[in-house]
C-alpha cells in the first residue's frame, strides 16, 4: 500500500503565520501523524501545539494511556522551559502584556488529532473540535472522530493543557481497517466545522489540491463566501493507493507539506524588505511638497517600531485617527492604519486577546 500525504496552513486572514497556534507534524518513521490547534487566550498556545505533535510522532502508541498524556510531566516542563526563554527576552512593555495576560491564563492549550497506520488498520487518538475524518471514493465521509463530535463549534473546546489537572475533557481512541478508505484527512475546526457541511464536489477539491498556493486559493474563496470561518486553518491528509504489497510506503514532495519555520522567516524577511522600501520612498521625497497632504501624519516614523506604552496606547491612536483623519492623504491614512495593526498584532502574540 503506497500513502501519498500533504499538509498545509493558513493564519487569520491579517494575521501573521507568527502568531498562528496551529500546528502539524508528519512521522514517516512510525507512519504517524498528527495535528493540533492551539486556544486562543492562551499562554504560548503554539509552542504546545508544536510539543505535542512532535510527541505523538516520536511514541504514537504511548502517547496517551487511560485518557491521559503519558509523559504529561515531561511535556509540561518542556513548555515552561519555552515559556521563559520566551518571557527572559521580553523588553518591559513586552513583559506589561504577558503580565497582564496571566490574569486570563497561565498556562498554554490546544486541541489534538493523532493518526497511526500499520498492515491492519488505522488507529487515531483525539481530544477537541479538531477532526480526523475518513473519505471514500465518491468523497463522502465514512467516519468522524473528534472528542466533541456532534457538539456545537465554539470558543471552548475540549483540550490538553501544559499545566497539571487543567485538562478540558478526555482524550478518546478510535482505530479501523482500511476498507473502502480512499483518504485519512486531519484538519482543526474551522475547517472540520466546513467540511462536514459541505459537498463531496467541493471536498474532492480541496483534497486533490497540490501546494500551498491552491491552499490558499480555496480557503480566501470560501471565507469571502462567509462559508468557512476567519481563523487559523490547517488539513493534513494522506491518499491512499492500494497495491499487492503489505507493507506502507509513504511519498510526498517538498510543494507538497508547508513548513511553519520557512514560512514564518519568510514574512520576516518580506517585512525587512518592505520596511526598507518605505524608507527609500520617504528618501525620495524629501524636500518635496505633498500637493495631497493637508499635514503631517503622526506616523510618519519609523514603522518597524512596535513599542507601547500601555494597553491604552491603541485607544489614544484610534482617537488620533478620528480626530485628524479627514487632514490626512490616503498615503498618510494608509501609513495611520498600517500602524495600528502593528500596534495590535505586537499585542495579540503574548497569549491574550486583551
């Protein structure tokens, strides 16, 4: 049996993939793999995305026993250990948010799907609204597995967390042969919740996709269509050839499976570039007149600059805005609310929504 698998992610629309908290991993080694989505308001939900994936491709068949993370003691400590190489590198306003945000959370959550194969069949292990799907021929669903199937999509699911006794829920187990099974696919909420309602026509899309810019095509188009829901997205799904030989072979290409580290420095790189750019323009017209400008923008500095004050500091530039807007050129407004959203997305990657 040949297994040919691909996975890819997309943040918020206007988020950066920096402060996207879900996370996948693929074990070709034990034919594992696993997903999860980080919660939101909580500490460093990524890093503890990233611990338990990476686990459960290391030790599928240990990874939980009894409903309960196995070595739950040794992930906890490798999360704090994350947590204040984080927080040591804080500058002071940095620390105010973190701070601050201890008051809704003090430790990091995520929803989890974890699939292992071998020459009898599939076995899964779930806690959540994350979903393990299995899709016949004809696209339709032969079975669902999450902890919270049949439960509404919401802001509280069921989740593993890095601190002990703060668990939501249990994980359950599940596991099949390989009749009629065409594909396994993983996915977090936002998706699931759309992939359940949608058609077999439109799911046979999504999974005969090839990158990440497909991806992304299908995933813009439904959100605009207000049909799948703006937030962090992933799917991981393994297609299924079957042949004469029992053993598993797994495939993939490099187009085929994102890579969070490539894409995360990538936007890093695009933002140095631009910020260079914007400083180039500004060269250029110095000594200049703006014939479209009626005054000087406030944010005419440095726009890398991600400082704040105070929580209230977003209030006070909102304010500023609305004061002054209707004097700006679209250049300058353009500048002001660019700004803003630094503002805001600096503040949204401590863990709290604040």
């Amino acid at each position: 049996m040949q297994i040919n698998y691909s996975a890819f992610i997309l943040p918020h629309v206007g988020d950066l993939y920096s402060q996207c908290a879900d996370r996948f991993s693929c074990g070709e080694a034990n034919n594992c793999f696993a997903i999860a989505d980080g919660v939101g308001n909580s500490l460093f939900p990524g890093e503890w995305a990233t611990i338990l994936c990476e686990d459960y491709i290391k030790h599928p068949d240990i990874f939980s026993s009894d409903s309960k993370l196995v070595r739950e003691e040794e992930l906890i400590k490798q999360w704090e250990q994350q947590r204040d190489e984080r927080v040591s590198n804080l500058n002071d306003d940095e620390r105010f948010i973190y701070e601050m945000g201890l008051d809704k959370a003090d430790f990091a959550a995520a929803t989890f799907v974890g699939l292992s194969l071998d020459k009898k069949g599939w076995k899964c292990q779930a806690i959540g609204d994350s979903y393990l799907f299995i899709i016949d021929k004809s696209f339709e669903i032969i079975e669902k597995v999450a902890s919270m199937d049949g439960h509404e999509f919401d802001n509280f699911p069921e989740y593993l967390a890095s601190k002990k006794g703060q668990d939501n829920g249990t994980i359950i187990e599940r596991s099949g042969s390989y009749d009629n099974v065409a594909f396994f696919v993983l996915m977090t909420d936002a998706l699931s919740d759309w992939f359940i309602e949608t058609t077999p026509e439109k799911r046979k899309n999504l999974l005969c996709i090839k990158n990440h810019s497909d991806f992304e095509s299908i995933i813009d188009k439904e959100r605009q269509q207000l049909a799948l829901k703006d937030d962090d997205t992933t799917i991981l799904f393994l297609k299924i050839y079957e042949d004469d030989n029992k053993e598993i072979t797994f495939y993939s290409s490099p187009e085929q499976v994102d890579n969070i580290q490539s894409l995360i420095s990538k936007e890093k790189n695009d933002a140095i570039n631009s910020s260079e750019t914007d400083m180039d323009d500004k060269e250029n017209q110095n000594g200049l007149s703006d014939l479209g400008s009626k005054s000087k923008c406030p944010y005419d500095i440095d726009e890398s600059s991600t400082s704040i004050a105070s929580p209230n500091k977003i209030t006070q530039e909102i304010d500023k805005i609305s004061k002054n807007y209707q004097t700006y050129s679209k250049k300058q407004l353009k500048r002001c609310v660019n700004k803003l959203l630094s503002y805001i997305k600096h503040l949204s990657k401590y863990g709290t929504s604040n």
